[in-house]
C-alpha cells in the first residue's frame, strides 16, 4: 500500500468575518495521516483548520469549536483576515494535463438553461471534453469530470499495470480504479490492486513507481526488507521516487479533492 501524502479539506459555509457575533468562523476539517490527536490551527495560508487524525472515525466539531472560542474569537478580532475562507473559492478548470499518459485536454463549456444536468462529450482526436447542460454549477462539473478521469484511468493504468505483471513475472488477480483521498494505491491478501485515478497527473515514472509498488506487494503483503529489496530490484531509485511522492500535490489540480 503506498499513500498519497495529501491532507484533505472540505470547507464550511462562508460567513461576514466582519460580524465577529456570527458563530462558527468559517474553518476547514482536514484529516492528517500524522496528527495523533485533533487540534485546531490559525494560519494566514489556510485560515481556521480543524485537524483531525486519519485513525479518528468521528468527531463533535461544534463541540471542539465551542471549547476553544474564546481563543477563537480573540484571533478573529485580532486577525479577521486570517478567516477568508480560501478554500471554497471553485475556479471551473479549462484545461487538464495529465502527465501519466502524455495528453493534454482543452475544456469547453456549453450552458444550456433548459438543461439541469450536465452531459459530457468527449471528441477524442481534438483532446477536448464538452460539458453540456448547466455549467454554472461548478461542483457538479467538477463530479462529472472525475468521473471521465475514472474511466480514462482504467483504460490506460490498468493495462500499464498488466505489461508490467509481465515484465516482472509478478502476477495479480484483479485490479480496480478509486478516488482514494489518502492512498495512491493498495494490494489486499486476494493480489487485488487498487489504483488511485490522479495518477493521471503524475509523471510517468512516478506512475510507474507507484505500479511495481503495489505488484511487490503481490509478494510481500508489508514493507519489510525483503520487500524493499525485491522493490528496488526493478525501481533503483525507489527511494528517491518515494520522496518525490510527497511532493505530488503540484501535479494535479486541487478540485479533484473537493468532491
């Protein structure tokens, strides 16, 4: 199982930070594959951030949020720009790069008033997708595209991961594609693979680091040396991939978090 080392966010109802009366703030939950406890955070990039570690099931935010207004509200009078809810600003993208797969595609948009859903058509030769219908929701844009980002992973990562199988002489049992927020890819005790669609975006040879990964893991179900050994075998700079992974956030565009 390899990780994506990207906390998510998923923004509250913006609110006039110059009414300081008004309850809650806007703020963001994020969850945090190393926090060991939930704590809240104020910073002038992200603004109110409750952190909330990957482990935790559930959580009383208006609780939490109430145990720490006076703090709070002491910054908010301080500091109000430190609230502007950045993160709920949802820009309609107009082009996608997908790295992974050499293709860059152009997205145009078609509004139609008659229309409440949204229809997506894609002209393959051009590199274009058309969205079709009411376009002026951005987040169910967003929901349509990621959706035609599964299916185009699953037409070329599948069969990456199947030459590779070959190559390696590692074979699996079935492979499935998800939108996972927290992982790039998993392989169960079934040799069942699991692979995260925004490898799209990612360069090819972090794509391909990312695939033996989860092939090594057909063998050894943990990260043992025997794993890493058998891992390096066929990715040499395993290690330096592995880092570079952690950086993977400015490859692919921040919308296909919010939904």
């Amino acid at each position: 199982m390899i990780r994506l080392c990207l906390d998510t966010e998923k923004p509250n109802m913006t609110i006039d930070i110059n009414n300081i009366s008004m309850w809650p703030p806007p703020y963001t939950v994020r969850r945090s594959l190393k926090a060991r406890r939930t704590f809240l955070q104020i910073t002038p990039t992200h603004g109110l951030e409750i952190v909330i570690p990957n482990r935790q099931k559930s959580i009383n935010i208006p609780e939490i949020l109430n145990e720490k207004r006076h703090w709070i509200e002491k910054i908010l009078a301080e500091k109000p720009q430190h609230f502007m809810p950045k993160t709920t600003i949802m820009v309609r993208p107009t082009l996608l790069e997908c790295q992974g797969i050499s293709e860059i595609w152009k997205i145009i948009y078609q509004f139609s008033p008659s229309n409440s859903t949204i229809k997506l058509v894609n002209q393959e030769h051009e590199r274009i997708v058309l969205l079709k219908g009411n376009t002026e929701d951005t987040l169910r844009c967003y929901k349509v595209l990621n959706k035609w980002l599964i299916k185009k992973a699953h037409l070329h990562l599948i069969p990456w991961l199947k030459n590779l199988s070959i190559a390696t002489k590692l074979e699996f049992n079935h492979a499935i594609i998800r939108g996972q927020s927290t992982l790039w890819g998993s392989c169960n005790t079934k040799k069942t693979i699991s692979l995260n669609y925004k490898l799209l975006f990612l360069p090819k040879h972090l794509v391909e680091h990312v695939l033996l990964h989860e092939l090594c893991h057909t063998q050894y179900l943990n990260h043992s040396a025997a794993f890493w050994q058998l891992f390096k075998n066929f990715d040499p700079h395993c290690f330096e991939n592995k880092k570079a992974l952690k950086a993977a956030e400015c490859y692919f565009p921040p919308w296909v978090n919010v939904v």
